[in-house]
C-alpha cells in the first residue's frame, strides 16, 4: 500500500530508513545547479570566463528550495582561446579589472570546497549537476579541473539533469527566459547570459518543475511490493 507523503517525510526527519530528504531523494546524490560563460564552445580550447553553483537544499515539506549560490569571474588560463562572437553575446570584457577575477585553480577549488560542504550539510555523498544545457557546462568544468590538476571533483563523472529536456516535457519551451515566463519565474534578459544570475534561474525553475510533478504524481512513489 502507497504510504501517504507526509507520513515517509516523517519518517525520513526521524532517521528510520538512515537517510536525510535529500538523500532519499536522489539516490544519495545533492543536485547542484552550474553555470558556466565561456570564450566559446570547445571545452579543451576555450577560456572558462565564469562559474556559478547554487546548491539545491529540501524544506520540511520535502520541496525543493534554492540554496546560496557561489560565483566566481575567472581569469583566462594561458593561451585560451577566445571567440569575439562569444564575448558580444555575454558582454563579458575578460580583462576588465572591474571583475575582480581570479585564476581557474583557484576559482574551481573555492567552488568545490563550497559544494563539498554543501553534499555533506545535505546528507549525500556526490554532486549531481544541474544545467540548461548540461553537457556544455558539465564539459567545461571537467576539462577545467582536468587543466588544473583537481582530483577532488565533486560532481558526478557524467550523469546530469538538463533543464532543458525538462523544461520541454513540461512547458514546451526550451530556451531559459521562455521556459521562466511559463513558470512565473521573473526573467530579465539585461542581467541573462552572468553564470550567477543564470544559475539561479535555472535552479529556480529546476525546482519548479520538480516540486510540481511530486505534487502531481505524489512522492515517494509506491512500494512495488506492496
């Protein structure tokens, strides 16, 4: 027999089955939703210009909830390549002193300090990364950290969540600020195409669509045996 969600939540605050919400949820695996901009499209080539990670945290409820969001400028490793086409859809000047950027080393294990803590807060034992677009962002990211010799990736190797194919399913839209306006999301294209702003609106409408489809087809999901 199904049991009632409130019931499971219940439970799961109470430790009887070893696992926070979060955990439970995804099989042991903390969602984070990155964000990269870029000088281009080939991950082994061009520069890493910014990175952005927002955490995804479980309220009591069991609903999924935006947590801080970490950001980082970066500073172009050696010789990248940087697309000019790139920069005017961004509007990111690389070298302008304003962005306060700082080396990919050093910007990658920031960040990945700060998602370690976060999978640990949540219970978890990995990240799992969330993007518009995954594989683009999944990519970069492993062949930055693969460029700076970082072994203590916290995300998992290749499994992602695409906001785009959900996006699809549930909305019919694809592109970011459309697939928002569906969702209620407040979007706006001057501040779109920063990693930390577009990480956020990623991660908002992530969690709108997975809380809707608890809602709708309840959560968990029936015991087969039963």
């Amino acid at each position: 027999m199904k049991r009632e969600r409130n019931d499971w939540l219940l439970e799961a605050e109470a430790g009887g089955n070893g696992e926070t919400l979060m955990a439970a949820r995804f099989r042991g695996y903390l969602p984070v939703v990155l964000d990269v901009e870029t000088g281009g499209f080939n991950a082994r080539t061009d520069a890493l210009l910014e990175v952005a990670a927002t955490p995804l945290e479980m309220n009591e409820s069991g609903d999924l909830v935006c947590g801080p969001t970490f950001s980082h400028a970066v500073v172009p490793f050696a010789d990248a390549n940087i697309e000019q086409a790139s920069l005017d859809f961004t509007g990111i000047d690389p070298y302008d002193p304003q962005r306060g950027a700082i080396d990919e080393g050093e910007a990658l294990r920031s960040l990945f300090s700060d998602i370690r803590h976060a999978v640990r807060a949540a219970g978890c034992k990995r990240a799992i990364l969330v993007g518009h677009n995954a594989f683009f962002d999944h990519g970069f990211l492993f062949a930055a950290a693969e460029r700076q010799q970082i072994k203590r990736n916290p995300f998992h190797p290749f499994s992602t969540f695409d906001t785009v194919t959900l996006a699809g399913m549930a909305f019919g839209q694809t592109v970011l600020a459309k697939a928002c306006a569906m969702a209620k999301i407040e979007f706006s294209t001057r501040k779109a195409h920063r990693a930390s702003y577009d990480c956020e609106k990623t991660a908002e409408l992530f969690c709108v669509i997975v809380n809707r489809w608890q809602q709708a087809l309840g959560w968990p999901p029936a015991d087969p045996s039963g």
